[in-house]
C-alpha cells in the first residue's frame, strides 16, 4: 500500500508498488534504469518513480531547492489525494 516516505532531506517521496503505480498512470518502469521492480518510490520533485537501487544512489547526491517546493507539493498532493494519503 502507497505512503508516505520520510527522510532526512525533507523531500516528498511515496513508497508504492509497480501495481499502484501502474493504477496511478505510470508503467511501472523505473524512470532511470527502466528496470521493473516490484516496488518503488515515487520522487514528486522529479515526477519520476524508481526502483529501490535508483533511489538510493539518487538520494545520496540530492539537494532540495526551495524554488522547486511549488512544484514537488503539487505532485505530492496529486498522488496523496489518488491512494487517499493523509499528509
């Protein structure tokens, strides 16, 4: 099931599975090495979802820029209000 997944850079990230991604409009491909996992995260900031491995490399070298907040936040309310996400 889709939530919420925190971490120490403050980005807006779901955890959720290629099943629900597929559900949310995606394909269930990683948007950077178009492996096929069983689940993912879904990055609002990039509007991408990737697999575990991606994502981690991903956030190790991520810098949150305020002047992306608007943009990350609309995206992040979009797939909340989709799965029914409490924020």
């Amino acid at each position: 099931m889709a939530e919420i997944f925190k971490n120490d850079k403050d980005f807006l990230i779901i955890k959720v599975s290629a099943i629900e991604i597929v559900m949310y409009g995606g394909y269930g491909i990683c948007d950077s090495c178009n492996d096929i996992p069983k689940d993912g995260y879904y990055v609002a900031v990039l509007n991408y979802w990737m697999c575990p491995t991606c994502f981690e490399e991903w956030i190790k070298a991520a810098k949150r820029y305020t002047e992306d907040i608007p943009y990350e936040k609309k995206h992040f309310d979009e797939i909340c209000k989709f799965f029914s996400i409490n924020q």
